[in-house]
C-alpha cells in the first residue's frame, strides 16, 4: 500500500531527534487522532540550519514527517514557508487516500515551528502559516475531517 | 518468505488450509462434479459426502444434522441468525440485545434493523471484556425476542460465560444467538447444554477453506428463510452448495475437535510464554483481555506512545505477521471499538497488538517476537514526542 520511497523514510527516518536550542518549535495532531508531529529548528540568519523531528503516529506520519525535514534544511523561512502537503506527497511518489491527512500534519508542524520562531523573534506571523491549529478536545487534524471525541 | 523468517501469528484473522483438508477437498472439483440436488449417480454420490460433512459439524457441536445450515461464512450466518429471527418473530416482540463488542457483521446488522424499527440494547462491557449476566437479564423486557452474544472476542479474546446466559435465556424462553467465529476449534462446545439457539461459525478460522460456514438452528427456532430460490439447506439458503467447501469444513471440524485438548494446551502455553514475556520486558505495556477466560491463541497489547501500524510495518519487516486495532489499521478514523469498550483512552486503543498463535507456531517462534518487539517498540519510542515527555514519570496503564 506505501510506495518505496514512503517505506525508505519510514524504515530509516531522516533528522529523528530533538534540538535543545531550537530556535522555534511546532507540535501539531493529538494523541486521540493517533498522530502527533513535533518539529524542532535551528534557523540562523534567516536560513534553516538543521531540523529535527518527533512523530507518534503510522508509517505514513513518520515518512512524511522525515520527507518534510529534508524538504526545508538549508532553506530560508520563506522558501520553508511555501510548503506545501502537495509537495510532500510528490516527493514521497504518493500516499494512500485515507493517509494525504499525513502529509497536511507535516506542513502544518513545519509552518507551527516558523510561527514560533517568528513569534520568539518579534516578527508579524505570516498570514500563510496555514490553519496555525491548536489541537483540542473537541477537533484536530483540522484539514482531514478527522473527529476526535 | 525470501529468506526472511516468516512467523504467522494472526491465526485470527485467518488460518492456512490444512493438507489433509485440501485432500479431501480436491476430489470435488473434478472427479465428483454432480450437483448434489441431481437425481443421478454423479449428484446423488456428491449427495452422500455432503451429508457425511453434515454429521461432522453436528457431532462437532453436539447438534443434530438437520440443525446445520451450509453458508458462505461467518458473516452470512450472523446476519441470518439476527436479521431471520427479527423478521420471524416481531409480532412477539422487536428488542434484541447484544454487546457492544461484537463483530461489525452482527453490529452493523443490529444497526440496520434499528433503521427498520427494531430496538437493540447494546451492553458494556467490564475492563476484560466481559458481559455481566445480571446485566443481560436487566436488560429483557416482554418485548426481548433475541439475545446475541459472541462466545469469544475477535481482538482481546475473551470468553463470555456462554452457559450461564444461555440458561437465563431459555428460562425466560428468548432466542440465545452466540457468533462462535472464534471459538470454533479452540474450545469445546456444547449447543445442548450450553442452551445455544443458534451458532456461527466459519471453516477458514480452523485450518479449513474461505468462503464456508455454518449457521446452526436449533430445531423450532422461527426464521425466516435467508436466500429464497432452491430447495437447498431445506429450502432456507437456496443456492448450490460450495460443495468443496462444504467437504473441507466437515474434514476441518473434524480434525479440530479431535486434537482440540491437545493443541489447545500447547498453544495456550505458548501463548503464556509470550504474555509473560512481553510484559516482562516491556515497560508501559498493558495486556488487553482477560488473564485466563481467553482464547488459547490470543495475546493483545497496548503499547504506550506508540502506534500500531508501525509497529506492525515494523514487525513484518522482520518477518513477524501480527494486527493492530489502531484506526491506520482498521480502515476507519476510530481505533477499535472492542478496545475502546474495555475503556482503552484512544491513545492506548492506537497503540495495541494483536498476536493470534496457531498451528504453525513454535516456541522458537516466541524467542524471536521476544528477542525483537521490545528493540521495535523502545525503537519507535524514542521517536514519540509522547515518550519524551513521561520519561521518568509516573506512566503506568
């Protein structure tokens, strides 16, 4: 059901861990969705130095978490910030139907970790920073239609 | 398995086709073609071996031939059992109940015949699993025309005290369904004296073919006929028999009821061996269902801060088959219902695993799921944003 490449992010994530000095940090999902992705930056004049990642969730909330860190290193924050879940599923060669929520986690945990390094750097937070979700009781995963109880 | 080792343990799911069974079978795709309804020698022969597979199910169950019904699966005989005594018995009555853990084949029928005007209680369930007799005799009203309760449970494999609500439903003269998918073959069963009205069953959870079940009726119970156009299963399923598949079930029934105590003791000990195991070794763990009131095959974890789906990709790199009741896995956007009865958090309910053992299992099997699940878990643990923040606390489950 995964393609290759999904199963090669999946069997040997890229940038697994945490950043103790992280410059912004975004979680997105909910434990009761059964996903949750943390992502960790370092962003030093205006460029991503390295990113890191944490991720409860399935195979396809693992890869396109690892695919999304690739996707942004070494870019500034506002090429980071046109990332899409479109894109991931692209370079991920496609995702089942019932797992494209996975892909929208990824971009909404890449865009949350922005916003807060925009936020700890006194900037305006872009009006791109999609949905910008706070996961609660009573909805989460805001663009896959999930309802968690 | 390309040289990786293969270890089959979601005997739950489905069970190989035993050689001797496919053996017996064979012979009835060429050579005894007929069609048993036929009044020559090449139906009225076929005829005789199918009637022979009937006797088999029914020493099987301690029911009489007569009292057997040939259906495509369990799936089939559970809508027939509950839609057929609805139907044929709502001028008594139209309150059926049930748990709220069975199987989505006798739920989602409970479900459609609400739409037709029926009422169904669907009962708890305690933290094992287990239905409450009490409850069941609180829930009949002068209106209960049917009690269906599943004899073991799919995903946690608790056993229900079948006899006891059994004798509680005859008592007050209501229709005793049991969805018996599971059991069958794992442990004995006696539709006489456990007052079972009716039975499903379904050969490719024993080592026999897909495709094959059995609805057993009790002579006397009013149903209505399930497929209208033959005289075939006494006029109530129309349809030519699976004529193979009716063979390979009898042969199957057959050989588990006679190894029954034997395989059953050795997979149970299997079975304790890996529970022991797992618990032992992994922290944060929890074991779903019923410490001893449970399948012989059956193992269900909860893993916490993990999900289920790659655990289960994980595993089956490693040659390791098992299931999960995380919602990746069942197709919906909830995790399991059954573990969600029990009480699971839907975090914990992500989180599980289900080992169904069987034939086909050794204990080497159990040292290798034990030498590698508690590297996958710890594995996927430390990539869980959840792990991180309970590291040292208080986590227990």
């Amino acid at each position: 059901m995964y393609s290759e490449k999904v199963m090669d992010h999946f069997s040997n994530p890229r940038n697994v861990g945490e950043i103790e000095d992280a410059s912004g940090v975004g979680e997105v999902g909910n434990a009761k969705c059964g996903d949750i992705m943390k992502i960790y930056l370092k962003i030093e004049d205006n460029i991503i130095k390295d990113v890191k990642f944490k991720t409860f969730g399935c195979g396809a909330a693992i890869a396109t978490s690892s695919i999304a860190t690739e996707m942004i290193k070494g870019k500034t924050v506002e090429e980071a910030l046109e990332l899409t879940n479109k894109a991931v599923v692209e370079a991920l060669d496609g995702l089942p139907p019932a797992k494209i929520h996975c892909s929208v986690l990824a971009e909404e945990a890449v865009k949350a970790a922005i916003e807060d390094y925009m936020k700890k750097q006194g900037k305006e937070v872009e009006s791109s920073v999609s949905a910008g979700i706070e996961p609660d009781e009573e909805a989460c995963c805001s663009k896959c239609e999930r309802k968690c109880h | 398995m390309d040289g990786i080792r293969g270890i089959y343990m979601d005997h739950a799911a489905t069970t190989y086709t035993k050689k001797e069974v496919l053996e017996e079978m064979l012979p009835f795709f060429t050579e005894y073609f007929g069609n048993p309804s036929s009044v020559h020698k090449f139906g009225r022969d076929v005829r005789k071996h199918v009637d022979t597979a009937r006797e088999k199910v029914a020493k099987a169950l301690g029911a009489l031939p007569e009292e057997i019904y040939f259906t495509a699966g369990g799936s089939e005989a559970d809508n027939w059992a509950v839609k057929g005594a609805a139907y044929a018995n709502k001028s008594k009555g139209n309150h059926i109940i049930t748990t709220s853990i069975e199987h989505h084949a006798l739920l989602h029928t409970c479900e459609y015949l609400e739409k037709e005007g029926f009422e169904v209680t669907y009962l708890p369930v305690d933290e094992y699993g287990l239905v409450s007799v009490e409850d069941v005799k609180d829930a009949i009203t002068d209106k209960t025309i049917l009690i269906s309760i599943m004899y073991a449970n799919n995903e946690i494999g608790t056993i229900q005290p079948i006899e006891e609500i059994g004798k509680l439903a005859r008592e007050k003269g209501i229709y005793f369904h049991t969805d018996a998918v599971q059991a069958v073959g794992s442990v004995k069963i006696d539709v006489k004296e456990q007052n079972i009205d009716m039975l499903s069953l379904s050969a490719h959870k024993f080592y026999g073919p897909k495709g094959i079940g059995v609805l057993y009726v009790r002579k006397g119970v009013k149903l209505i006929n399930f497929v209208h156009g033959g005289a075939q299963e006494r006029g109530r399923r129309a349809g030519t028999e699976n004529v193979p598949g009716i063979i390979g079930l009898g042969k199957a029934i057959e050989l588990a009821t006679e190894n029954l105590e034997e395989s059953s003791k050795r997979i149970m000990g299997m079975r304790d061996k890996l529970i022991k195991g797992v618990m032992d070794k992994i922290p944060y763990t929890r074991l779903n269902g019923h410490p001893d009131k449970r399948l012989p095959g059956n193992a269900n974890f909860s893993f916490q801060f993990i999900e289920g789906e790659s655990l289960l990709l994980n595993l089956d790199m490693k040659g390791i088959a098992g299931s999960s009741g995380s919602a990746c896995t069942s197709g919906s956007l909830d995790p399991s219902h059954v573990l969600l009865a029990i009480g699971l958090p839907h975090e914990i309910a992500h989180g599980s695993l289900r080992l169904s053992l069987g034939a086909v299992n050794t204990e080497e099997d159990i040292d290798y799921v034990l030498e590698v699940l508690p590297e996958i878990v710890e594995r996927l643990r430390q990539m869980s944003p959840l792990y991180e923040k309970v590291k040292g606390g208080n986590t227990n489950v």
